[in-house]
C-alpha cells in the first residue's frame, strides 16, 4: 500500500509596484508639489530675482532667456513672484487645514463618542458654520479684525473648514464606536480615554488624513479667492490671486501675468485633488465634496 505525499502548496503574494498601484498621474502630482514646496522653501537660496523689484525687465514682457516666464505690468519677474506666491500658498493651505483637522477633529471624536448633549450643541455649531457663504464669511472676519496677515487668514480659512470636519470626524467615530473590538474593552473595564486613543482614534485619522489632502486644495483656492478680492496677505507680498487681480486689466497685452499664476494654482489643485482621490480610494472611503 501506497500513500500519495503531496507537497504543501504556498501562495506567493507578488508585490505591486507603486507606480502601478497608485497610478502614473498620481506620481506626477506628488513630483509636481515636491519641486513646488523644495523649490518655495530654498527660493532666497535661488539665483531669483527680487519678487518686488520692478526693474526686473520690460514691463508686460514675454518669456525671454533674463525673464523667463514674462515680466507683470509693473516689470516684476512672473517666475519669481510665482514661486515667492507659492509660499504663501502652500503655508496657508496646509496650516489652515491642520488647524481645523486638530480642533475639528477633538470636537467631532467627543461627539461621535459620547454624543448626546454633546453632539446636539457641536452639531448646531458645525450646521451653523456651514450656512454662511464662505467668501462672505472670510470677508467679515478680515473686515472685523482689520488684519491682513497671514495669521488672520490662516485662521478665517481653518474656520471655514472646521465645519465639515467636525461632522465627517462625528460620522467615522460613531461607525466605530459600535464596532465590535470597542464593545469587548467595555467589557473589559478600559477606560473612555483609553478606548478613545487605542481603538477609535487608529481608524479614524487615516480617514482624516486623506481628507486633509483634498481639504488643502480647497484651502489654496479659498486663499487665491481671497487674495483676489484683496483679503488676503497684504501687499507687497505675492500671491497668486493677487498675480491673477492685478494681470486681469492688462490682459489685453499680456496674458502671462494672469496665465503663470493661474497655472500654478491650477496644476496645485489638481495634484493635492488626485492624490487625495488616489489614497481614499485604497481606503476604500469616498467622503465626497469637502
């Protein structure tokens, strides 16, 4: 008698490469706010010209081998104010919605968690923000604190974004909260505090994370809008909407002041868009609009 032996079979996991699991315009995107942010941080490093120096060229010059992406109304260069505006761009986007996903984040776990009284009054408050027009919001504050620096529109911006964050933290955490794995450290004597910061708070801020990406794209076009209608940084600092209001009346002339900055702003967006797009969708989450 015979015994047939077979070999254990194994399952071979084959890794996918990153270019493939996230997508070549993905890498692209990240490539693109690597060069912008490196190259916004070392810019007074860079054999740039002064952003405000109007001797830079002729003014409403085209791209030329000393100016190369044109020169504003003013002379200005447009390559160095364009990367001097990212600055502010970047500064306002990410800090803004920092500030929002910690303060925003805290009141919406609170709610989502014990909810009750506590969720009633935070989600009049996050309805309550919601329902002014942002621009109109942004408008009054700036008008109210007569203060254009960058503190001030950090802080209108993180306010405007405050709201959906609170509610979307409230709606994951109340997922969570009824999860199995928190019922068992009930059950076992942990803590709130200790429920909240070893069993929500891991599958909740990987969602946020994601969320923040999109919501910085959304803070960078809140602040161009704002700059436009010249609230935001005060002059003689650059930023791109205020590029995009003063190259708007010499467009008959020149359209480099209003397309430089434009395009920059444009080409922001849509990477911190695709990239946020790309990481909740291996999430598996689809939060919507921000």
């Amino acid at each position: 008698m015979t015994t047939a032996l077979t070999a254990p079979t194994h399952t071979e996991v084959v890794e996918t490469p990153l270019t493939h699991r996230y997508g070549v315009t993905v890498w692209i995107s990240v490539l693109w706010l690597a060069t912008l942010a490196t190259t916004a941080l070392i810019a007074p490093l860079l054999p740039l010209y002064d952003p405000s120096d109007t001797r830079a060229g002729v003014p409403l010059s085209i791209p030329t081998g000393h100016n190369w992406l044109g020169t504003d109304q003013l002379g200005r260069d447009l390559l160095s104010r364009t990367v001097y505006g990212a600055r502010v761009s970047i500064v306002v986007g990410v800090a803004a919605v920092l500030v929002s996903a910690i303060i925003g984040g805290f009141i919406g776990l609170v709610a989502g968690y014990f909810q009750r009284r506590i969720e009633m009054v935070t989600l009049f408050g996050a309805d309550v923000l919601m329902a002014f027009p942002t621009l109109l919001l942004a408008a009054s504050i700036v008008a109210f604190t007569n203060s254009r620096g960058l503190p001030t529109v950090v802080g209108v911006i993180a306010l405007i974004y405050l709201g959906p964050t609170i509610r979307i933290v409230r709606a994951l955490t109340l997922s969570v909260s009824h999860r199995e794995f928190v019922t068992a450290s009930r059950s076992l004597g942990a803590t709130n505090g200790r429920i909240i910061r070893r069993e929500v708070m891991p599958n909740v801020v990987p969602t946020l994370i994601s969320m923040m990406i999109v919501a910085i794209a959304g803070a960078v076009v809140a602040e161009g809008g704002l700059a436009y209608l010249n609230l935001s940084v005060a002059p003689p600092t650059p930023t791109w909407g205020s590029m995009i209001a003063a190259g708007k009346d010499k467009i008959d002339d020149s359209l480099y002041p209003v397309l430089i900055p434009g395009g920059a702003l444009f080409l922001t967006v849509l990477a911190l868009t695709l990239i946020g797009d790309a990481v909740q969708k291996r999430q598996g989450r689809d939060l919507g609009p921000i």
